[in-house]
C-alpha cells in the first residue's frame, strides 16, 4: 500500500499573545481617561462658577468687585467686603504665623535634642491633619472669651479717645472679628508651614550644614546664611501654600469673623471673608441673583488661590527639580 | 584685636537670640496646639457617652446622641472613597507609567497640585451646581462626590510617588517575560507598592473624614436615621457646626464630642497610615 496519507498542513506558526494583551489597551485607556478625570474636574469647576456667576456679573460688571454694599433685600451685591475680609485675615495669619513656623522648624533641624527630634516632628505633622472645625470650636469657645477679657478690652480701655489706637480698636469686645480670625487661621497654618518648612531643610546635604559649621559660623549664621538660602525657592513656595490654605479656609474662620458685610473699620470689627459668607448664606440665598452673586463670589476665590497655589506649586517644583 | 573680639561677641550674641527665638516660639506653638487638644478632650469627653452611638440627634431639650450623623459620614466616607481609590490609583498610574515626562502629563500633575489644596468649599458649590441643583435635592451622593473630589488629588500624588519609587528592575523583568506593561503594572507594581498605595488611602480617608464645608450645600443634614442617600443625609461636620452654633448646652455638649470622636478618627488614621509607610516593602 503505497498509500501515503499526507497530513493536512499544519497552520502556520502564530505567536500566542501573552496573557493580558488583549486588555493593555482598555487598561491604558482607563487610566488616561482617570487623569482626564482630573483635568475635567477643574475645568468643570471654573466654568460652572462662571456660569452660575454669571448673572451677578453681568448685573453689577466691575463694581461687583469695588463695592462693599451686600443687601439681599434689595438684591445688590458688592464683593468688596468679603474680598477685603479675606486677604486682610490670610494676610495678618500669614504674618502672625511665619515666624513662628519659621523658628519652630529651625529649632527642630538645628537645636532639638535628637531624643526629642522625632516626637516634636510628629506631633507638628499630626497636627497639621486635624480638621479645620476643630480649630473653629475653639476659637469661638475658648480663644474668644479669653481674647475679649485679656486683649480687647484693656486695648480698648488705654486708647485715648480720638487716637489712632482708639480708630484701631472700636467694634463690640465679644471676643471675635478679623484680628480674631486671623490668629486662629494662624495657629490654623502653623503646623502645616512648620512641618513643609522642616521637610524643606532637612533636604539640605549635610556636608553642607556640617562645613558651615566647620567655619565657626554660629546657628543662626549657618541658618540665615547657608541653610536657608539652599532651599528659598521652595520655602516661598511653602509659605504661598500656607497662604492657600488661609485664603480659602471655611470653618475656622466662619466661626469667630462676625460674620457682617461691608469694610471692616477696625481690627477687632467683625467681617467676613468670600469662604464664610458662602458658607452661611448658600443654603439660605433668598432670590436667584443672591445665589448667583455667591458663586460669583466662589468665582473670585477661585481665581486668587489659583494664581496663588499655582505660583506655590511651580516654585517647590523648581527647587525639587534643583534637590 | 578688641575689633575682632567685640564681633565674636557680638555674633555669639545675636545666635543666642537667634536660639532663644526658636525655643521659645516652638514652645508657644506646642502650647497653642496642646491647648486645643485639651479643650477638646476636656469638653467632648464628657459628653461621649453610648447613647451618642444609638440614639440620633435631638431636639433641642432631650437626650439624644449622634448616631444619624456617624452613620451617615460612615457611609459617605466609605463611598467617597470606592469613587476616590478607582480614579485616583488609575490617574496615579497613568501620571507614573505611562504619561511620563509629555506635556499632557505635566499639565495634569500641576492641576492635581493646585487641587490638592483647592480650597474645599469651592468643590462644595461645584457639586451644587452639577448634582444638587438638576435634581432638586440635597443628598448623600452629592456629598460622597464631593468628598471624593477632595481625596482624589491625595491619592494620585501618593499613587504616582510610590510607583516612581519601584525599582526600574520590576518593570523590566516583568515585560520581559513576555508580560505586556499593563499586566507587569497591575500584579508586580501595584502588589509591590501595597503599603504605599495603602498610606495614601488612608491619608486621603483622614482628610475627607473631618471636612466640612463642601458638605454643607450638599448633603446638607438630616434630623433622623436614613440610610437612603439620594436623600440629604446626616454627617458628623454639619451636625456639629449646627449644634456648636446653637444657643442649647446640650447641643453644644454633642457638639464637643463629635468633634472629639473626628479628631481622634482623624489622628488615629494619620498615625496608622505612618506605620503603614515606615513597614518595609516586599520588594
């Protein structure tokens, strides 16, 4: 039997494609659309301000931004208040709060003892997380009675009548207002400024510190001098961070500002800032152009801690690129 | 010769300032810090009692406790971060893995950046507008998706921080074998990179768990035990900015030990998410 069975030819080779293959497009494919997510995120959020805004903005035009009057029963509405109620404070908790985060950083990269190091370090880091209503509570329960009785009303007491101390200090001594706001939103930040701050210097090299040191230069000289200035990009981008978190801060400030509208007069007037007024009126806005004016109002913060965050966020990356 | 040692003086002089400045502003720093946790615990811990876990809030006047509120932030919480791991760990991948250095890619970090410290109450009117206001409702799903917006960024950053962190080796090996990048990304890296992706849930979990202004205009609040969230739903913030601003000690008491039992949540997690991060990694 010469009868050969040819077998049908085999199919010709073909890779198997490994395990997965088919889903690495999908896989990739989410994810890019999970950062688009993000892109979106804030996009959304400009344009829905905008356009929840927009009917108070195309009402009051640039005065919405100059003018302080703020009447929901005659339904016209100036930002220039709150706008001036929110830089002053984050201002004033800026400059209240630098320095001493400044000096507590210092003192835990060059001073501390190194049993000490780590507990303080941690302990700034913790407090650094604990939500900003606490610090609110506090404010309006503890700090401000306390404040009224020991610093309003002596200051109030030894001004002269028609000084400028007198000017300075009229308003109801209760304990809050914008000086008031301002020291919590202080003590608000520190943690935060002092645990950024002290991240920062410790990414100084040490043969750096250390040859400083070597020199005979005194702390203070290898602080202003040497460890300082190695890391200033990001220590200003810190800072503005700080400024960030205080421009748009909510609750601790709603509690303790007095929450009135218009310029405040003096330190201890009550006032209120863009966050605290959305925060009390929103649910409560009584006419269409009352909303619109409040998210207006969300539309200028936004604006000023974009510009503000932005400019943080390029400055540290500068000086990570540069560590 | 008087010249250089008046200078030495003068310069051990202004680093004893320098020194005395540091220690003293650190110890009025802790004080302040020190002084709130002890009103905070002096307060609340009075009134935590087990009724502020069974019984809901009350009128003003009758015993009651927090129970709608806890339950209610349990429960947006725990959305918020079903919604927040999916986008952020995904996000976080694609920014590490795959966006790279591109111009895209830059853009979307800096974005999650400035995000990252958005101010809250913002996302709060952005929720509004997009989930409140076209269905007429303050609910609990707004509320999970605002908190979610806040803890995305959180996670994206630690997502992309520790998978830069994973050695280059991984990623070689694994497609070498064969194995295409995504497969390599989601069984060796993720698995490597665990306990970071872990700390940066948790850490994200901390910063939604006491956060209170993006809530107030949309979830809202509720008086009474619901576990429907496409209603306004009770969550612990809310209800203690409410009571803390009311004219009744007793709701200013559970004012005080809501607070207490967020701070203590909130601390407790953070120091969970640093054992976490300090655990060595597998790989």
């Amino acid at each position: 039997m010469s009868d050969i069975t040819i077998p049908p030819a085999a199919p010709p080779a073909r890779r198997t494609a490994p395990r997965g293959a088919a889903v690495a497009k999908v896989f990739e494919g989410l994810c890019f659309s999970a950062a688009t997510c993000l892109l979106v995120a804030l996009g959304g959020l400009l344009v829905s301000l905008a356009i929840g805004g927009w009917p108070a903005i195309a009402k009051f035009g640039f005065g919405f931004l100059t003018t302080a009057t703020w009447n929901p029963v005659t339904d016209v509405y100036g930002a220039a208040g709150a706008i001036i109620g929110t830089v002053v404070t984050a201002g004033v908790a800026l400059a209240i709060s630098l320095p001493i985060a400044a000096g507590v950083a210092f003192f835990l990269t060059e001073l501390c003892p190194a049993p000490l190091r780590r507990p303080i370090g941690t302990a700034v880091e913790l407090l650094a997380g604990i939500p900003s209503i606490v610090y609110g509570m506090w404010g309006l329960f503890v700090f401000a009675p306390a404040f009224s009785k020991y610093i309003q009303l002596p200051m109030m007491m030894a001004a002269k009548p028609g000084s400028l101390l007198e000017k300075l200090t009229t308003g109801v001594p209760n304990g809050s207002g914008i000086l008031s706001a301002s020291i919590i939103l202080a003590i608000m930040i520190l943690p935060f400024m002092a645990a950024t701050l002290r991240e920062l210097l410790m990414t100084v090299p040490p043969g750096v510190r250390e040859s400083a040191y070597g020199l005979g230069a005194t702390t203070a000289e290898v602080v202003t001098s040497v460890t300082l200035p190695y890391v200033r990009t990001g220590a200003i981008g810190a800072v503005m961070l700080g400024l960030g978190r205080a421009l748009g801060e909510t609750m601790a400030v709603t509690f303790i500002i007095g929450n009135s509208h218009g310029f405040p007069q003096s330190i201890f007037d009550s006032g209120s800032t863009i966050a605290s007024t959305i925060a009390n009126e929103f649910t409560e806005a009584s006419t269409p152009m009352h909303t619109a004016a409040l998210i207006a109002l969300g539309l200028v913060l936004f604006v000023i801690t974009f510009v503000v965050l932005g400019l943080a966020r390029l400055l540290l990356r500068n000086q990570e690129a540069r560590a | 010769m008087t010249a250089s040692a008046a200078k030495i003086a003068r310069r051990r002089a202004s680093d004893i300032v320098f020194k005395m400045f540091c220690v003293t502003v650190t110890v009025v720093a802790l004080a302040a810090l020190a002084a709130i946790l002890w009103s905070l615990l002096s307060q609340g811990i009075g009134g935590l009692d087990l009724e502020i876990f069974t019984k809901s809030t009350p009128a003003p006047g009758s015993k009651g406790g927090l129970a709608n509120a806890i339950v209610g932030s349990i429960q947006m919480c725990v959305m918020a971060m079903i919604l927040a791991l999916a986008i952020g760990i995904l996000a976080g991948t694609w920014l590490a893995e795959y966006g790279g250095r591109s111009a895209y890619a830059s853009v979307v970090r800096f974005l999650n950046d400035v995000l990252l410290s958005a101010p809250s109450i913002l996302v709060g009117l952005f929720v509004y507008e997009i989930l409140v206001a076209p269905f007429h409702t303050f609910s609990g799903f707004a509320g999970s998706v605002a908190l979610a917006m806040l803890a995305v960024p959180v996670i994206t950053r630690t997502t992309e921080d520790v998978l830069s962190l994973q050695a280059a080796t991984l990623r070689e090996a694994g497609v070498a074998l064969g194995a295409p990048l995504s497969f390599v990304i989601r069984t060796i890296l993720w698995r490597s990179a665990s306990s970071g992706l872990l700390t940066g849930a948790l850490l994200a979990f901390a910063r939604i768990s006491g956060e209170t202004a993006p809530l107030l205009f949309t979830a809202l609040n509720n008086q009474f035990f619901s576990l429907d969230l496409r209603h306004p739903t009770a969550n612990l913030p809310v209800v203690i900015f409410n009571f803390a601003l009311s004219a009744y000690d007793d709701w200013r008491r559970l004012a005080w030990a809501g607070a207490l039992l967020i701070a203590a949540t909130v601390l407790t997690v953070t120091v969970v998410a640093r054992i976490v991060a300090k655990e060595p990694s597998r790989s």
